[in-house]
C-alpha cells in the first residue's frame, strides 16, 4: 500500500510540474474549448474553424500567437483527440510529442506586487528572465542580490508586453 501511494503522489507531481510546462498550451485549448458549444466540440471541423477563428484575434499575447503559429500545421491531428474530449492537459502532451517547442512557450513571471522578500524566493534564471522581458541587461550582477535589486529598480518597464 505504501508503494502504491508513493507512485501515485510522484504521477501527480509530475503532472503538476507538466502543466506548469506546457501553461499556455493549456491556456490556449481551454480558450478553444471555451468558444465551442457541446455539439460543435464533437466535430472536427468545426473544431479546426474554432481553432482558426480564435488564432485570427487582434488581441492575443505575443505568447499566445506563437502557439497559434505551432498548432496551425497540425489543427487535423488536434481535432481528433479534442473531438473525443480528451482533457487539456494530455491533449498538450501528445501535441508536444510531435512538436517539443509547444511547451517551451511560457507565461510571464509575474512580478506586480511582487516584494523583495519573494523575489528572493526566485531562482536567478527567472530573475533574468524578468530582466529579458523588460529589455534590460544586468551587466557585472554576480550575486542574487545584485539581479533582485535590478528587478526592483525597472519595475516600471513590468507592464509592456512585447
């Protein structure tokens, strides 16, 4: 019993860490399956049309278009799985079996109301990688500090999306 638990608890954190991979993936089936009725979710073309039309938007994120450029290739092979309601999150999985680079697109960090205390909690590529979405550079930073303060000091460059 004990096996069985300990097998169970690493399956969902590696679902858990999945997911956490592949967000705007997720983010973008959901948005699809949201626009679509019970009926229209059954029928692959109206799934691909779904799928087309939501890519088509003036006010997607530049995260969210280039999921749209990966998945317009391959809206058949989408279809079918979607159209048998497979969840989202293995509908990802199997989408990156064939492209890898699906799960490499990944939300922001968010920093809004961020304080120094939890930025310390983050690990120094995803302090750089908050500077590389900001532009910025943090050139001679060695130490953690060093990059946190550089955080803090462009947080007015935190709302522009590229």
């Amino acid at each position: 019993m004990k096996v069985f638990s300990t097998i169970a608890l690493l399956t969902m954190m590696a679902t858990n860490a999945f997911a956490a991979e592949c967000e705007v993936c997720i983010k973008v089936m959901d948005d699809i399956r949201g626009n679509l009725t019970k009926e229209q979710a059954r029928k692959k073309p109206e799934i691909e049309k779904a799928m087309g039309d939501y890519c088509a938007k003036e006010d997607l994120t530049s995260r969210e278009k280039k999921i749209c450029y990966y998945i317009d290739p391959i809206k058949r092979d989408i279809a079918q799985p979607f159209s048998l309601g497979m969840a989202t999150l293995k509908l990802c999985k199997r989408i990156s079996a064939s492209n890898p680079e699906i799960c490499t697109v990944k939300l922001p960090v968010q920093t809004k109301n961020l304080e120094k205390k939890d930025l310390s909690k983050l690990r120094v590529k995803q302090l750089k990688q908050i500077l590389g979405e900001r532009g910025v550079e943090c050139k001679g930073c060695v130490e953690k500090d060093e990059f946190i303060k550089k955080v803090v000091d462009t947080e007015h460059l935190a709302g522009t999306e590229l």
